[in-house]
C-alpha cells in the first residue's frame, strides 16, 4: 500500500488529493479512517481522501487505519509540509 498525492504540490487555497493505492486482496471489504497529526478527521472513510482549498491547519501528519473488520492496519505516515 502507499499513498498517491494525485499529481498536486500541496498549497494554501488548492486542493489537496491523497489516494490510498492497495494493490492486494479484496478491497471492497476494506474500511478506512483518515487522521491527521493521530485525529480522526470526520468523515474521511473511503481510500481517496480530498480537500477542495486547504489552510494552514491542513498541513502536518497524514496517515490511514485500514480494516478488515477483524484486525486495523496502520499505514505509514505522508507528511504534507508547509
């Protein structure tokens, strides 16, 4: 598993897209929770995580709890720096 930032360098006011390429198993029955800096971010459940203008308060530790209702999977971290 790694992480894709879909072609974009991340900046105040421009989207920010983070994809969660899993190339083994199957994936339908995966469940997915986004953090930043170790907290939940609401809502942020599917593989793609994206954010349509960041701020300031977007930048920091980005890292995905993946699930396959028995047993979490912590991903490696992806620092998006400011």
């Amino acid at each position: 598993m790694e992480y894709n930032l879909g072609g974009t360098t991340p900046s105040i006011g421009q989207p920010l897209t983070i994809e969660l390429d899993i190339t083994t198993g199957d994936t339908a029955q995966l469940n997915y929770i986004w953090r930043l800096d170790e907290l939940v971010i609401e809502g942020a459940t599917d593989p793609l995580y994206y954010l349509e203008s960041m701020t300031e308060a977007d930048f920091g530790q980005y890292d995905v709890v993946v699930s396959d209702n028995c047993s979490p999977a912590y991903i490696d971290t992806l620092d998006v720096l400011f």
